[in-house]
C-alpha cells in the first residue's frame, strides 16, 4: 500500500473513532427495558395501535379526506401514513399528535374509547353492589350516608 493511501486511511481510522468518541457506551444491557418488563403487554398494545387508526379513518371519512390530503395537512410523508393506515406499523406519539391536531382533534380523543374510559363513581358502586340483595345494598348506603355526615361535622 502506498504511503498515500495509508495515511487516507489512518485518517478515516481517526475520524471513525472520533466519532465514536473515547468512551462508547454499550447499550445492549439496556434493549431488554419496558419490552421485556412484566407490565408491558403486546397484545394490549397492538389493540390500542388499532383502534388509534381506525378513530384516524373514521375521522378522515367524516371530513371527507384523502390519506394524501391528512399526509399534507399534517407533514407526516405519504409512505409513512400508508404504513400506519394498512396496519404495517406502530403509529409513534410525534405522529399521532401531527395527526391529530391536522383532524382538529386532541390527541387523547383518537384512543380507543373502552381503553381510555376512567369508572365513575356510579360504575364503581355498581360493581361493588353487583349481585347483592336489595336490604344489604341499602344498608350499604345507610353506612355512606352515615359516614359522610360525620366527616361533614369533623370537618367544621
């Protein structure tokens, strides 16, 4: 090899490394993380994967647009919402806000409904008194009653 060429290539060698820099940090203990961790569910994730594109489509029929038309509007590329509309891949948050906001909706409005739906207090006495008779579930609400007048006096 010519002195020439050598030194171009030390020089590459140089610039690879510089990059690199001194202190390259080894990720591969930390690819396991939340893919791997015990709370994470795929099927759940995919569930809500879907129902996020089809709030998109029913959001784009309902305005009469086009996937080019909601590419432009948003500046998400083409390919990239093709991909996400056809299922192929995950729609990321940075999308799914460009997304939303080119629909003119808030981006929590295109989960799924049933995933995203907080129990209210009335859902949540439901289920407690489920399957009980009528005579416990009064007293039940006797006891609430009571219970709340207390702390109402406390309180003053």
């Amino acid at each position: 090899m010519s002195a020439a060429l050598s030194k171009f290539f030390d020089k590459e060698e140089r610039r690879e490394n510089h990059y690199r820099g001194p202190y390259k940090r080894d990720y591969s203990d930390m690819i396991v993380g939340l893919v791997d961790s015990p709370i994470y569910d795929q099927a759940q994730m995919q569930a809500i994967n879907d129902g996020i594109v089809q709030n998109i489509m029913q959001k784009m029929d309902s305005q009469g647009l086009k996937t080019s038309d909601l590419a432009k509007r948003s500046t998400v590329p083409l390919c990239t919402l093709s991909k996400i509309l056809n299922y192929k891949c995950s729609i990321s948050l940075k999308t799914l806000i460009k997304l939303a906001f080119a629909l003119g909706e808030s981006p929590i409005n295109l989960f799924p409904y049933d995933l995203n739906r907080r129990k209210t207090n009335g859902d949540r006495f439901e289920e407690i008194t489920r399957g009980m008779d009528v005579s416990s579930v009064n007293y039940l609400l006797e006891q609430a009653a009571g219970f709340s007048r207390l702390r109402h006096i406390i309180k003053k």
